[in-house]
C-alpha cells in the first residue's frame, strides 16, 4: 500500500492516512470577528486573565505588545496584510535564518508558518541571498526583456505539464489571469469554485471564500457569498459553488449551466482550511467533467506549487489541468508568481485577446532568486527529506496525542500537515467550521511560548516543512507540544 504521507508522484491517499474517527467539536466563530479594540493590552490582560498560556505570553512579548500598538496608530489593525493580525496581537518578527526566526523581544522560534507557506527553501538561504546580491547590484529592474525571464519560463515549463507561462508578482493576479484566459477561450462567463477555499484577492475568485453560514445555502447547494465588501457589481453571481468532495454537486452544476462555465478552478489539494484531501477519483472526475462541457480545469497550485512534488500537484496526482496558476514558494522569498497553460490558450495573449501586463512582473531580484530556488535548492533530491522529516512531526504529534488523551487527530500529506482539535474529519469546508478557532490559537500561543511556531496563526492553515528544517527541530517541536498538550485538555 502506498504510504500515505508520501508525495510522491502517483502516490495516493489510502484510508490510513485519513482521519479516523468522527467526534463532537465546537463551531468555530468567523475569524472575522477578531476586531481590533481601544487599548488593546489593558482590554486584553484583563481578557485572558487566570488563563497561564496567555499570561505567559504576556511576559515574554511585551515588545510586540508595543510595536502593535504603535503600528495601530498608522495602519489598519496595525499590520500590512489582514490575514496577519490575530487576538490579542500578532507576535512581530526581526529575523529569521534556516528554519528560526527571532522576535523583536529577542525569542526564537522554530517555524513552520514559513511565510503562509512560502519560505520552502528557509530564511536566509546562502544560495538565494548571493543571487539576489547579485542582481540587485547589476539593476533591481529594466522592465526589458533578459535572458533570465526566459530561463525561468524553461524551469517552470521542464516541472509542470504547460507548454508556455508568463510571470507575475503574486498569486492573485496568477488567478486573476487564469480566469481572464479560460473566460476567453470558452466564451463563456461563470467559474465554478468550491466553497471556503481561497484563490488570492480576485473579485471574480472570492464568491464562497469565508461565506457566512446564513447565507452560505444548504450543503449541496451551497452559494457565492462573501462577507466583505467593494467588489465589482455582479462578481459573486459569476461564481458558482460546490463543496470539495462534493461531486455530485459539480455534476449537477455541470447538467444546469454547462454552456455558461468557462472553468472549474480547484486548489487541488487544499491548504487553506487545514489539509483536506481529495477523495480518491475527484480530482480525475473533475478533469472528466471539464473534457466533456468544454471548460477549462485550473488547479490553482499557489500553495501546493513546487511544495507538494517537484512538479506539484499536477505531478502527484498525474493530471494535467488546462492552466496553472504558481506563485509564493517559486520566487524562493521574493515576489514572483506565474500562470501557464496550453499553447492554443496562452495564444490568446500572443493574439493580444487577453492583455497581460505588469511593471515588476520578472524583476531581476525575483528572477534571481527564482533561478536559485528552481535549479539550485528545490533539485528532485530534497523531496524525500521533506517528507521524511514531516512524518516524524506528525508521528511525533500523534504520540503526544495519544499520550494526554487529547480530543485530537493529525493529516499529513508530504511537506504538509495539520494538527485538529477535535476527531471529525475534514472532508470540506462546512466539517471544518465544526473546529474551534479560539481552542487552535490557545494551541499556538502556547508553543509560541515555548520557542514553536505550529502553523500559520489559525486552524485554517497548514504546517510546511523547508529544506532547513532537521530531525533536532522536529524533536523540539513534539517536546514543546508534549508541554503544552496537557493544557489543552
Ligand atoms: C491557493 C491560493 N491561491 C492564491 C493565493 C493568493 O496569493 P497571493 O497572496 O500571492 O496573492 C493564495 C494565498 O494564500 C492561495 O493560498
């Protein structure tokens, strides 16, 4: 049987590496509900007063404590991306080098958010820093063509089935223009999404990312809402939505509005409610669907990209989409993405159909270090690392589970994991609503405490594992939760 924490290409997802059994868990409150308050460390010792995770906390960030108030003062909740601030504030970063990073009180953590999953290749790799030196020293950018922006197309081309790419600065605009492609292509208009996942910042993408249960429709016909507001008249009622897993919810979209899908866009294994897995056939199902309505099949592999295998999850699952968006992990800390396709869809930009621009898009620096990361670090070599050195922290996490009793399960899939407190399983977004935010983030804050940071802050992100990472920090890391499970319970 296949391991199931393997990412290797064709390996899949057998029953074991599933989680087991199905159990109560508290609703998760909408993440949207932390809100920024008037002073907010008074409000907040007084809060989480009796509460030792957080008190201790308190005493070992008092210089973030006061950064984030300063930054309050000039930036909405006082940080550069809304995805970063968190209760009671977010724990504000100096340094990092290989698989640490050092806070501006001085503490050190081992870390695991890399950057929401970018910094596969660690902080401060010699290899990326000397490449990027260089560039930056011989013209950041000429916004002119260079031989590099070539040599990464041909990086990205040998790894992932596209004939051609064309580069970009961030995931969203890599979805942004995917959705532009397959909308001319097909002529048609709608895009098909599955609920709760997130494709970066797109109006059109957004419909059914964070929809809010009221509103959000029944399981099986579940709806484009999105919380916020200012997007473009009409963006959500482009989208159509169905749950991940939830094929015969595609099928049905598929017989009513065939004709009008332009695409299907699916983070093909998703990393942006925890790890969830697609059951075995769903993907391929998918990509059945698309051939026979003629629409287009996007994975969005932002996140999964050059991580999961060396040619992603198109490699691991064996599928070739239509289109594929990149971006984070492929510019090895710099900002590059990019999106690629068949010769006959990216035609359109050559036929200036679909106009695709971009001042930095293949900035020298980011060309650099995407060369480095591409042909020097992410070589097919350190794959199986990755995936070892993840096994042991999952196996290490189920040992303390079992060991405390912790109402808890652990999905791990190559370089990814996710610790869940609780036993239901998360087959798509509306199991994961089940999970209680304030119960993960105690979890954090109190690895935090002890020199950890377990994820991005929040259940709906996922452990990833660099190349920097070795089998002392894992030991520290199982140690570090063996101290904080306890208070868990
Ligand atoms: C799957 C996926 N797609 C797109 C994006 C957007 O990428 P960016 O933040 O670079 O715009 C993200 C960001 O987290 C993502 O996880």
């Amino acid at each position: 049987m296949a391991d199931p924490s393997s990412n290797e290409p064709g390996a899949r997802f057998p029953e074991a590496a599933r989680p087991r059994a199905s159990g109560a868990a508290t609703r998760r409150p909408a993440a949207t509900a932390t809100r920024v308050t008037a002073s907010p460390v008074v409000v907040h010792h007084a809060r989480y007063a009796g509460d030792p995770i957080m008190q201790e906390f308190f005493r070992r960030t008092r210089g973030s404590a006061t950064e984030s108030r300063r930054a309050r003062v000039v930036m909405p909740m006082g940080v550069s991306s809304s995805f970063r601030f968190y209760e009671p504030y977010p724990i504000v970063m100096e340094r990092g080098r290989g698989c640490h990073l050092w806070d501006v009180d001085g503490n050190r953590y081992i870390d695991y958010n890399l950057a929401q999953g970018t910094m596969v290749v660690g902080y401060a790799h010699p290899e990326i820093s000397r490449a990027v030196k260089g560039a930056v020293a011989t013209g950041s950018m000429f916004a002119l063509p260079s031989r590099d922006d070539r040599t990464i197309a041909e990086l990205l081309c040998k790894r992932f089935p596209v004939d051609q790419v064309r580069l970009t600065n961030t995931g969203s605009e890599s979805v942004m223009y995917s959705v532009r492609l397959a909308r001319a292509f097909t002529k048609r208009t709608r895009i098909l999404r599955f609920e709760g996942a997130y494709h970066g910042t797109y109006d059109a993408v957004l419909g059914g990312f964070r929809s809010r249960p009221d509103k959000a429709g029944p399981a099986d016909d579940p709806q484009p809402d999105y919380a916020a507001a200012g997007l473009i008249p009409g963006a959500l009622e482009g989208a159509l939505v169905a749950g991940y897993n939830d094929i015969d919810t595609v099928r049905r979209r598929f017989r009513e509005h065939g004709r009008e899908i332009a695409a299907v866009l699916v983070e093909p294994v998703i990393l942006n409610y925890g790890l969830c897995l697609p059951e075995p056939g769903f993907i391929e199902e998918l990509r059945r669907l698309c051939d026979e309505h003629d629409a287009l099949l996007i994975f969005d592999e932002v996140k999964t990209g050059i991580k999961l295998a060396w040619g992603g999850a198109c490699e691991f699952l064996g599928i070739r989409p239509d289109l594929v968006c990149l971006a984070k992990s492929i510019g090895g800390g710099l900002p590059m993405g990019a999106f690629g396709g068949r010769q006959e869809v990216m035609d359109l930009i050559v036929r200036d159909e679909v106009l695709h621009t971009g001042t930095y898009c293949g900035n020298r620096a980011s060309l650099a270090a995407g060369i480095a990361t591409l042909g020097r670090v992410m070589t097919r070599g350190v794959y199986r690392r990755l995936n070892s050195l993840s096994r042991r922290l999952r196996k290490g996490y189920e040992e303390v589970v079992r060991r405390h009793r912790l109402d808890a399960h652990v999905t791990q899939l190559g370089p990814f994991g996710t610790l869940w407190l609780g036993r239901r399983p998360v087959k798509n977004y509306r199991d994961f609503l089940h999970y209680s935010e304030d119960r993960w983030m105690r979890f954090y804050f109190g690895m935090a405490n002890n020199g950890v940071l377990p994820a991005p802050p929040g259940q709906d992100d996922v452990w990833t594992m660099s190349v920097a990472h070795d089998e002392k920090a894992i030991d520290a890391t199982i140690r570090a939760f063996d101290k904080v499970a306890p208070l868990l319970r």
